[in-house]
C-alpha cells in the first residue's frame, strides 16, 4: 500500500516505480507546476526509507514550489522485497543513484541538483562523477564523510554528557559499547541518546522522533508494509555497517565535477567542525560553500528548513 497523503496542490504528484540494476524502486515525484528544475533528494541511511517522509519535506521546505522533486527510495528500503535488502552495498547504492540521476535527467531534460542527507549526502558525492553530465549542483546535508572521526565525536560528547548527567542518563552512556559500531542494535543505541541529547533534530527527542516516524510510515505504508520496512533496515544497515566503519572521503575524496554546496548543524556532534573544514578542502569541486547552521543538529534541513531551503534556490 502506497499512501500519497494530503496534496499539497500540486499539479505534478504521482510514484514511479524503476527498474534500477535487477530491482524495482520507487520514485515519488512532485511540483507545484510543469517546467521546475529537476531536485533529487537522497535520504540519510543507512537503510532509512524516504517516502513517508514526503509530507515533512513538503510542509517545512516546500521545495515543490520551485523545483521538480524526486524522492527516491533507495535499494532494500521501505517496503521493498527482503531480497533487495540483502543485495545492498555502498558500492551498489552509488551505483543506482546514477542510474536513477541518468533517469531523471533523460525525463526532464535538464541537469539534476542532488540533494543528499547524511548517508545520502555520501552517496551524492561518490556518484556525481559518474553522471558529470546529468548533475547540476550538490546540497550535501550533514554528510557522513570519515566515520572514525564521527564517532569518535560522538562518543566524546557521549561521554561528557553522561558525566554531567542524572542517574537514568548516565547510566545509559555506559551501557553504550564505544565504537566502531558493526550492527544495527549498537548504532541505534547511540541513536537512541543522540536524539535524546538534541543532536540528531533539537528539541525532539528519541521516542518522539520514533512515534513520528511510525505514524508516517503506517500511512505510507500500511501496517504490513510498516514490519517489512523496520525489518530491512535493519537487514540493510547490517550489510553497510561493516563498510561504513571504513568510511573515509577526506583521505581518499571522490572526484566531484560540479558545485557542492555543504550544510552542517552546530550542534552536530557527527560532524565537529574538524570535519567541517577538513571535508570541503579535501575534495576539489569546481566550487563549494560551506554553511554551519545556528541552532541545528544532524537533520539541519529540518531543524532550520527556511536557511536550507535558500540554498536550494541558490544552487
């Protein structure tokens, strides 16, 4: 079951599904009129799915207004079927995001901005390459970039908390096995203090950000479709994890050949401004910004919507 939810007026909204590398994915599309630049969005990972997250785009950035916006679920995401899941790898997720940039460049004749979060925003800048052409820009959102760093970040600032803490809290930190983080029940434990600490959204917390997503997901999915989706990403993110530990564009940076327009959050502590500095010099764009959002976390795009949303119109 594939729930579109409210339109919000749109002369273009309709789900496409592709045949992408020997599995079938699916594409949502949508804008306000016909003509709008093409604007693909690249949702964080590893394994998260990106359709029930639609209306949330579409109430705090309303990119539809000015682009063509295609949210594309990637491999073994969602409800797809188990065995695409366990076929994923970053190798194989950069692989289909070029096929399905190739894709939407030939279905509007115009070059693509690529909108990557987090997993995403990696996933963008090791695929432009490899579609110069098609490609117009890249907004990366807080992207992973060298996992050793992160987490070791993250488990710093983990610990701080934790010793400045309550009892519940800094009980939980120590619970916490320091990284690198090889399977899902690990890194969704740190997740799970993350969101709680303010750093993966401000102001919301884990068993928020949990109820939000379940509630979308139902309506997107149904309830089958729900299980299905939680279980591949749990399959997914055990086939990434073991790769994501290695994870390191800073020492061996992807070659970019159109702009990069990078967005971190303040308060991110997966990306400390070391990184923030580090990732832009690295890789030899033709030309890149650099913003560091006041008052934003991971999810910079949803913490702050209006500041990242002028840099889409800039692109």
């Amino acid at each position: 079951m594939l729930n579109t939810g409210r339109r919000r007026q749109l002369s273009i909204d309709r789900t496409i599904a592709l045949d992408i590398n020997g599995t079938q994915q699916k594409v949502r599309i949508c804008a306000a009129r016909a003509g709008r630049p093409p604007l693909l969005i690249v949702q964080a990972g590893p394994g998260l799915p990106v359709l029930h997250e639609v209306t949330k785009f579409q109430r705090l950035l309303n990119l539809e207004r000015d682009f063509l916006v295609a949210y594309w679920e990637q491999r073994g995401c969602g409800d797809a079927p188990s065995g695409d899941a366990g076929s994923a790898s970053m190798t194989q997720q950069v692989d289909d995001l070029v096929a399905v940039l190739r894709w939407l460049h030939e279905e509007t004749k115009q070059r693509v901005i690529v909108f990557g979060v987090s997993m995403g925003g990696t996933f963008a800048l090791q695929a432009a390459g490899q579609a110069p052409d098609r490609a117009k820009a890249i907004i990366a959102v807080s992207p992973d970039s060298q996992t050793a760093s992160s987490d070791a970040s993250a488990h710093g600032f983990l610990q701080a908390q934790g010793l400045r803490a309550n009892g519940r809290m800094s009980q939980r930190v120590k619970k916490l096995d320091p990284p690198p983080y090889l399977d899902s029940a690990a890194l969704q434990q740190r997740a799970r203090l993350l969101a709680d600490l303010g750093a993966i959204e401000r102001r919301k917390t884990f068993n928020a950000l949990l109820r939000e997503m379940l509630i979308a997901m139902i309506s997107t999915y149904g309830v089958v479709g729900t299980i299905r989706a939680l279980r591949n990403m749990n399959r997914v993110q055990r086939k990434l994890l073991p790769e994501i530990a290695s994870l390191d564009l800073i020492t061996d940076p992807p070659r970019v050949t159109v702009p990069v327009h990078y967005v971190f959050g303040e308060q991110d502590v997966l990306n400390p401004l070391s990184i923030v500095k580090a990732l832009p010099a690295a890789i030899a764009a033709p030309a890149s910004t650099v913003v560091r959002v006041p008052d934003a976390a991971h999810m910079v795009h949803f913490d702050q919507p209006a500041i990242v949303r002028s840099i889409a119109e800039r692109a």
